[in-house]
C-alpha cells in the first residue's frame, strides 16, 4: 500500500482548489513522531493541545462533523459521526483503535463538515447508504466508474440497522448512473486528472442538497475495484 500518497496531506491539497465541491474541511496534523498506539491503553494522555485543536476547528466548522485521519474515517463501524462536542473524544479513541487495526499511521486527524446525504436506508452500524460513485483516472483521463455500494459489500447488524425488506431493490434505484449524473462527475474526475499523471480512485457522494461531493481518493492499485476490462493490476518485478 502506497501510505505517503493515499493520505489526504498529499492528496487533498492539490484537489481543493480545483472548483470541485468538497465538504469544509481542517486538517490538524500531528507530530511526525506521534505514536497513538501508547494512548490505547493510556488515554489520559492523549496530548492535550490535539484536543483543544480538535475542539476549536470543530466549533469553527460546526456541529454535527464529520471526523477522520489522514488514512480512514471508520464509518462502516459508524466513529466518525460527531454530534456533539462530549463525543469528540470518543471518535478520536475510536479512530485510533480501527487504525491500529488496520496497521495504518496517523499524520493528521481531519475534521469535516458532516454531509447529509440523500440516503434511503441504513446498514453496517447505522451508516446511511446512498448514491456514492468510485471513478478511476490513469495518464490523466477517465477510464471507468462505477457504483461504490454494491449488494455483496452491504451488510446488516441487526441491533442497529436491521434490514428493510426492500433493500435490495432500492440499492438497484441508487446505483442507476443517469447520463447527467455522468456528465457532471466525468467533468470533475478530469479536472483531477488534470493533476494526477497516474493511477487513481476518486470517490463521489451525492448530498440531500442535490450536490455530487467529491469525499475521498486513493491510489488506483489500492482501491477496490469491480471486475471490469479497465481495471489495472500492479506489476511485479
């Protein structure tokens, strides 16, 4: 996996300013030498000036946020949806254990603000399932998109999100791709090809307010991807 280029501190800078529509967004990166694996069995002494960072950006965005690392967000298991602030650390503690998981650093904590997307039902641990779109770009054009939720990748935990009897149909309305739908997130995929000379997934969410968002990339031969005749396999040597 490609750390250094799938964290937003790359990435994100060179997309902001691109005319796309991205949710508000601060970034407080921390020590290069930050271990946050120490603070999983400590917690009371998770640096101070983070929280109070944490908490000033927050209140400057507004809540309800949107919190994430560089790296992930965790929202399948639901950590980074802030309401309030007494729930911020809890996120960031919840940040750290799913990043230790994953083996994955963190540079920067990200707050954003939340986006209320046009969702029609919830799974995994309460998260809204709605329009999302992965495209891919390589040598600076689009080569293919596709539906972020498919039916396999969905699944349900019943105590917080049981599933509605017709899930599956309404997943099949999400995922049509309308031609101006295409239109729109092909135009904003360029203009980030525009940038980026190599391989990569740039992901798309559609809000209630009508607005397609671009919410994340990463490079390419990390992303996941469906089977298609676009889709590029790293080269071994």
């Amino acid at each position: 996996m490609d750390l250094k280029r799938n964290s937003m501190l790359f990435w994100f800078p060179k997309i902001k300013d691109l005319g796309i529509p991205i949710p508000k967004t601060e970034m407080i990166i921390v020590n290069l030498n930050f271990n946050y694996i120490e603070y999983l069995d400590n917690p009371q002494n998770f640096p101070r000036n983070i929280i109070k960072l944490l908490k000033m950006k927050a209140r400057e965005i507004g809540y309800p946020i949107f919190l994430r690392t560089d790296h992930l967000s965790g929202k399948h298991e639901a950590i980074p949806f802030v309401k309030e602030e007494k729930d911020l650390y809890a996120c960031v503690f919840g940040l750290m254990e799913v990043s230790s998981m994953a083996e994955l650093p963190i540079n920067a904590f990200i707050i954003r603000k939340h986006l209320e997307l046009d969702w029609k039902f919830k799974a995994f641990n309460g998260l809204p399932i709605a329009k999302e779109r992965r495209y891919f770009i390589n040598n600076g054009k689009v080569i293919c998109h596709h539906p972020y939720w498919i039916e396999d990748a969905i699944r349900f935990w019943k105590e917080t999100s049981p599933p509605p009897e017709n899930w599956k149909e309404q997943l099949q309305k999400l995922n049509i791709e309308t031609p101006d739908e295409i239109k729109i997130l092909t135009s904003y995929a360029e203009k980030v090809s525009s940038i980026f000379d190599d391989y990569w997934s740039i992901d798309f969410a559609y809000g209630k307010d009508g607005t397609w968002y671009l919410i994340d990339m990463a490079v390419g031969y990390d992303s996941w991807h469906p089977n298609c005749k676009f889709k590029l396999e790293k080269k071994s040597f």
